[in-house]
C-alpha cells in the first residue's frame, strides 16, 4: 500500500522563505524525474487535467506504457491495482495526472519532486471541480476552465514576488470555455495562486478554492 507524508507550501510568506532559500536562479527540483509503467486490469487509464477524480479526463494511456513522471503530488484517494493511494503523477508527455495506484515505479515510496514548481501545475477547486486552473511556466501564463454551469466563473487569484496581489484572471464565457492569458511574472520570479469560483467584481468573493499552488516563470 503505497503512503505519502508530503504537504504543500502552507502560504505566500513561507513561498518567499522557500524562494530565498533555494535562490530564484537556481529553483529546480533536487530529484531527477523518473519513470514509471501504467499497469491496469487491461483498460486504459485517464489521464486527468488536475489530480482528482473529478477532474477533467484529457486523454487516456494504454495498460503497460512507459511514462516519465516530471513531479509526484496529493489529490483525492484512487483505490488502484498497486494499492490504495493519494500520490499522482504528473507526465508532461501526457498533459496532466494519472494516480500512482496505476503505476508501477519499483517503489513504494515518492520517486519524483513535488508538483508545484516549474511543472505546469494544476488544481481544481473543491467540491465538484467546477474551476480548474493551471500555471504555464514556460511563458507566464494562465489558463482557466469553466466546467460548471453553477452561474458562477472559474477563476485564479494569484500574488506576485513580495506579496503584491490578490490578481485575478477569469473564465467568464460560461461552461466549458476557457482563457489563456499573459500575466507580469518575471522570468525566475515566483508567483503562488489558487483556484476558485466568484462572481465577477473588482473584489470578489473567493469560493471553493484549492489549496494553493507556488510556481515560478522558467
């Protein structure tokens, strides 16, 4: 049964001791991405924008593929052929996350670094993911789901290095639309943000966020 003890950056001021520690120039991961093989009963496996269950399924990856694991993070409990678990994988090559229960890795343990900084990240609101977010690290952008028709718009509320913030970007076009938008994170710099649902106002009032997410512009 495989068990994970990792916790996410508890808030901004604790993202900027991180930052200062690492040093903006040299934040990367200390542990090189590894590999893994999808092991199911047969079936494909979805691979998911965010690591939920609940979260939107942008393809799926054939039993027994190879995949490399870019990063490893906590999401909701997946009851897999490799045991119960609350670690998931994120795979570049496949756009988002598959639960570690489908994936055999030689080891019980975390293979891979936390998600969260320069990985392209996402997260999705609570409840029913009605907002899903996601931090492209290569350009400085974001992108922001709608995937509720709850008359309410997914959103980002994001801090700038120093704690400048909240800022937000919208997806106010309704159910399934999305926004891909610029935002001013420096090259280097460090930005940490959360996914929610609000009615459009200059200060809005923030509901269902996810946990918060620290990343950085590559």
């Amino acid at each position: 049964m495989k068990r994970s003890s990792v916790r996410r950056l508890a808030g901004f001021f604790l993202v900027l001791v991180t930052a200062g520690a690492l040093g903006l120039a040299g934040a990367t991961p200390a542990v090189a991405a590894a590999t893994g093989t999808v092991k199911t009963a047969g079936d494909p496996l979805n691979v998911r924008r965010a690591p939920s269950t609940s979260s939107t399924a942008v393809r799926t990856v054939a039993n027994g593929a190879t995949v490399t694991i870019d990063c490893q993070t906590i999401g909701t409990s997946v009851a897999g052929p490799l045991g119960t678990t609350t670690l998931w994988d994120y795979v570049p090559a496949l756009g988002g996350y598959i639960s570690d229960g489908y994936v055999y890795t030689g080891s019980d343990q975390r293979i891979a670094p936390d998600c969260g900084v320069g990985s392209g990240s996402a997260e999705c609101s609570t409840g029913v993911c009605a907002g899903e977010g996601q931090f492209r690290s290569s350009d400085a952008h974001f992108l922001v789901y709608d995937k509720d028709a709850d008359g309410k718009s997914a959103v980002v509320a994001y801090w700038l290095k120093g704690g400048a913030g909240p800022f937000y970007v919208w997806a106010s076009g309704g159910n399934g639309t999305h926004v891909d938008k610029a935002v001013p994170v420096a090259k280097g710099s460090w930005v940490y943000y959360k996914v929610c649902v609000a009615n459009a106002a200059a200060n809005p009032t923030l509901e269902a966020c996810s946990g918060g997410i620290t990343d950085y512009a590559a």
